[in-house]
C-alpha cells in the first residue's frame, strides 16, 4: 500500500511538470504525452477483452477522450501553438 502511495505522489509530480512544460508550449511535451497516449490506448484495448463489465463502459470512454487528445494536439492550431518559439525561463 504504501509503494502504491509512492508511486501515485510520484506520478502525480510527473504530471504536473509535464502540464507545466505544455502550457508555455514545448514540442517535447506534446511528443511524450502522444507516447504516453499510446501505451494508455494500448493498455486500455487489453483491459476491454477481458469481458463486458462496469468499468468497460468507462474505460472505452477514457479511450475516445485520449484518442481525441492526440488527434487534437496535432491539428493546425495546435500545430502552430508548439511551434511558435517561446521565451525559456
């Protein structure tokens, strides 16, 4: 229980430095969160041939909203917001 702990503090700092970095618009960024999309689109595909089950429901959901993150990161807008050059601080 208390590595679970550890583990979730640690993943729980990941994100927000990763969050952190995306707002000012590192390209960097985008490409781990699209890797990390990936492997939770991947794991998430194993989890719905396990059988029909409450938690299917939420699951496919959580993979449509992922599969939209990515498709959203790489569209033109988006595009042009990662590679405007920003100030480094």
């Amino acid at each position: 229980m208390v590595v679970a702990l550890e583990i979730g503090l640690i993943l729980i700092a990941l994100d927000i430095f990763i969050l952190l970095k995306l707002r000012p618009g590192r390209n960097w960024v985008r490409v781990v969160l699209t890797v990390l999309g990936v492997l939770s689109i991947l794991s998430g595909l194993s989890g719905l041939t396990q059988g029909f089950r409450v938690g299917t429901i939420f699951s496919a959901i959580s993979l449509v909203m992922v599969i939209a993150a990515i498709v959203f990161m790489y569209k033109a807008p988006a595009k042009a917001y990662f590679s405007t050059p920003t100030p480094q601080y």
